[in-house]
C-alpha cells in the first residue's frame, strides 16, 4: 500500500514520494477545457492546494509526474509561465499585506530571470505578467491559494479586515487589463465575498463554488474511497471482526456527506486520512481550527437551530465584512452543506456528518452556558448515561448544572431564548437519536430521545408546573406516534424555574398511564 499523504499538498513531493493521490485529473482536465477564469470556495483542509499544485505540475509541462494517471495521454504537454501565489505562505503578519505580495512577485520573476522595476502591488503585478509572456513566447498561467486568508485571519477586526480587502481589491483590479498575458487563472479560497466587495473588475471570473459540472474536484466520493482504500479497510475489518458494509456505513456516518449540488456527497480528505492514520474515530477535522469567531456570532444571534436551514440563491451571494450572515458564513466554513435544492432556487443546510454535527454541538453548549467546552463534554457524556439508564434523578441534577455556570443577570434578560437554547443543544450533544420540536398533528412536543430501552417524550415548561407539562403531552397525545414499538414510552415533564436557575419540578409517567389518566 502506499503512504497516505497526510498533511500533504505539494503534488510534486507527493508522486515522487510515491504516496496515495486519488486521480482528480479528469475533473481537472474538464476544468482546463471548459474556460480560462475561475474561482472556487471549499472548506479549509478539503484539497483546495493540492488541486492547485496539480495544476500548476500540469501547466509547467512535467509529464512525467502524471504516469499512469488519466490525464497522461490526453493533452499536449507544454510548458507555460505559471504565477503560483499561495497567501497561507507570503507572511503578510510579519511583512505587511503589500509588502508580502510585493515580495513574492520579486521571487516569482528572479525564478524566471527577470527584473521588476515598477512599485506597487498593481503595476509590479502588471509588469511581471507581460514580461513573462514576453520573455517566454507562452501566455501566463495565474494560480493564487487561499486569496481570503488576509481578511479572514482579521475576521472580528474589521478595519483591519477591510484595509487588507481594499489592497486585495487593488490587487485582482489589473487581472482583467492583463487578458491577453494570461492563459489560464484560478483563485481558491474557504470565504466568497461578493464581487462588489473584491472582483468587482472581474467580470469574466466563473464561480464554479455551486457548479455539478466540478462538484467533485476536492473531496473524495464514495467510489473513491473504495477503490482507493479497499486494501486498508480490509486490514481495520480483520482486525476489528466486522464487515466491510459495516464498516464503511461507520467512515459515511462520520465523515461524509458534503454536497455544493444537493447530490454528489464527498468526505473530507483529511479526516479519510487521518481516520486511516489511526484507525480510529475522532473529530480530526473540527480539531485543525476551532471556530471560536463563528461561535460567538451563533451565540450573539442566538442561532442555535441548524439542522435544516433554509435559504434562496441570494445566500450564498451577500457574503460582505460588514453583513457576515451566519448561514453563508456556516455554509462556506464547511459546518453546514447542502442537503437538497428545490424549485425556484430554495436550498436546504443541514450539518455534513457526525464529526461536524457533535463537534459544533458542543463548542455552542460551552458558549452559552458561558463554560468551557473541555468541562462540558464530560457533562453531556453523562446526561447520555443518565439517560441510557433510565435514572432521571441524575439527569434532572445534570440539567440543573447545565446552568449554573451561566451569569444569572445574561439568564434573567433572555430567559426564554437561553432556556430553550441550552437544552436543545445539550440533548442533541448527546449523539443519541434526538428529535427536537417535532411536529404532531395537534402540535410540537419539545423533545423526544430514544436510547436502547426507552423512548422519553419531554416537554419543558418555564415558571409554571410539570402538570401543565404533562397535561400537553398528554392533551396533544405526543407520543402516541411512538407506540407498538418494543419500548417503554416515558412522559417527562419538566417545570423551570427562571428564579431558581433550576428545575423547580418534574414528573415522569408512562405514556400509556398517562392517556388513561386524562
């Protein structure tokens, strides 16, 4: 078997290495054939450099970097100029933005003998793309990696943010006028900002972001997966005595499931890689960044419920420093994806897999109970146990410290929304099969969990009585759905008390005693 190419994104390194590369050069040579100007927004980690490096191997005429793969027989192979800029390495915190790019131009026309001499980011951009045409008789190929990291990076600093997008601006301003230099140019990045906002000069740039014609150039599909890994999942199912349906049912669960189609579902390249490093499952992708900006606007907007999103076209649109809307941001960051897309443009987000679902569960329990998140995995752990068990005095006691470490003045001036937004979160953080407000003929009850042995049909009521509760699951027959099914139904309802910051009351009945009750 070959090496896995863990951590990386040089195609060069990783063919003379002899390490893994799952074949994406007829994705690529599509790309090539299809047009000359375009721009591509994937999550971090999802094989944005890599797809770059590839092209730029393909370009620079290396042939012999490609045997055995698609790509080999089915183009001429000419060498072109290439402008590889990568903004995850010019070091534009230490240098300054412009001095950065200035500096990379330099380095870019010493590669090729030449000399700049205008200043400015703009004309020394200009100078170096004609001179390289010239000089060489080819037209340039322009690759530019990560072109929203300077703003990102500055995301919850907006006037840094914005003075880094104006020299980004100035930049891609003079790709346009430069045309009849340029052979081909893609632009990556995790972020789309609207044109207005930074390629308001680019016209003829093709955002393929939501495009099914390359909806697989990054990430892996299922068919991949198996060809490419079918020798290592046989190796994890000898040794862990299981089938290789189960297995792979697990590697979807965990790690598939993004889609910028609404049909092709991908998994995320490094945690594939990781998960086949050490076969085991863990959060590998969540743990390369942890959004802790994004978290505290989810918590500001108190935004909570992202399980199925709704949004038109537009959304993916409106991307700007000074309207970063949640869901856009959710979607292009890669912790929300595209579930469905139906008629007349309305598009359906929802999380990817478990690995971003759990993941993003807990970070925005420890955000609004004002808590830690390393002290609240332990905490939700044990509500499942409590749980799995049937010991509802314990979990009654766990709800009550879900509160407490949340400053009782913030709880008083939005009780309602805090209340609601905490259980809902630290249920679903739990992993079990949850279903949160869910629909009735007659209404919506406020939870239902399913553990191994017992089916808990909740509602939650706040400054008033767990009858009242009761008497609604009861009255709108909640659980009725549920029965005939090979476990206990338990009514639970729960009465809290906003003075107390606790559970002032609760009652636990079986479903069915309760309808005779009533």
């Amino acid at each position: 078997m070959k090496g896995l190419p863990l951590g990386i994104q040089d195609f060069r390194k990783l063919r003379e290495e002899n390490l893994l590369y799952i074949d994406k050069t007829q994705d690529i040579y599509r790309l090539i054939q299809s047009g000359y100007y375009y721009f591509l927004s994937r999550p971090r980690r999802f094989g944005k450099s890599l797809l770059v490096s590839t092209l730029q191997e393909i370009f620079l005429g290396n042939k012999e970097l490609f045997k055995g793969l698609w790509i080999e027989d089915k183009i001429e192979w000419v060498e072109h100029p290439v402008v590889h800029i990568s903004f995850n390495a010019i070091g534009y915190k230490d240098l300054g933005l412009e001095r950065a790019i200035e500096e990379r131009l330099g380095d870019i026309a010493v590669e090729y003998g030449l000399q700049l001499e205008k200043e400015g980011v703009a004309p020394k951009f200009t100078e170096l793309l004609k001179k390289l045409n010239e000089s060489t008789g080819k037209k340039v190929v322009l690759l530019i990696d990560e072109y929203d990291k300077p703003i990102v990076d500055y995301i919850d600093d907006l006037e840094t943010a914005d003075h880094q997008r104006n020299i980004l601006k100035n930049f891609y301003s003079i790709v346009k006028n430069a045309d009849p230099h340029i052979r081909f140019f893609l632009v990556t990045g995790v972020s789309k900002f609207s044109r207005v906002s930074l390629f308001s000069d680019l016209n003829n740039l093709r955002d393929i972001t939501l495009s099914p014609k390359f909806s697989c150039l990054a990430g892996y599909t299922h068919e991949e997966l198996f060809h490419y890994f079918s020798d290592r999942m046989d190796l994890i199912c000898e040794t862990q005595r299981i089938s290789k349906e189960e297995l792979a049912s697990r590697i979807s669960q965990w790690y598939n499931g993004y889609s910028w189609d609404g049909k092709n579902r991908l998994f995320n390249p490094f945690s594939i890689l990781s998960y086949f490093a050490d076969e085991q499952f863990s959060n590998f992708w969540w743990q390369t960044g942890t959004p802790s900006f994004l978290i505290k606007l989810l918590r500001k907007g108190m935004h909570f419920h992202l399980e199925e999103v709704e949004g038109g076209q537009d959304l993916f649109e409106s991307y700007t420093l000074d309207n970063l809307e949640y869901r856009s941001l959710l979607f292009q960051t890669g912790y929300l994806t595209i579930h469905s897309v139906e008629d007349y443009g309305l598009y359906t987000l929802g999380y990817p897999n478990k690995e971003v679902r759990d993941s993003m569960y807990r970070h925005l329990l420890g955000a609004f109970r004002h808590a830690p998140t390393a002290d609240t995995q332990p905490l939700v752990v044990k509500i499942k146990k409590a749980l799995d068990a049937g010991d509802l005095d314990r979990f009654i006691r766990l709800v009550n410290i879900l509160f407490d470490t949340l400053p009782y003045q913030i709880f008083i001036e939005d009780r309602e929304a805090f209340f609601h937004a905490i259980l809902h979160i630290a249920l679903n953080a739990t992993g079990m099969f949850v279903e949160t407000e869910v629909s009735t003929a007659k209404g919506r009850v406020d939870a239902v969990i399913h553990s191994d042995e017992t089916i808990y049909v909740m509602e939650f009521k706040l400054d008033e009585s767990a009858e009242s509760a009761l008497r609604q699951i009861r009255e709108k027959r909640y659980g009725s759905k549920y029965l005939g099914r090979d476990k206990e139904i338990l009514a639970l309802g729960i009465n809290f008390s906003s003075e107390l910051k606790a559970v002032a009351e609760w009652r636990a009945v079986n479903y069915e005693e309760l309808l005779v009750e009533g």
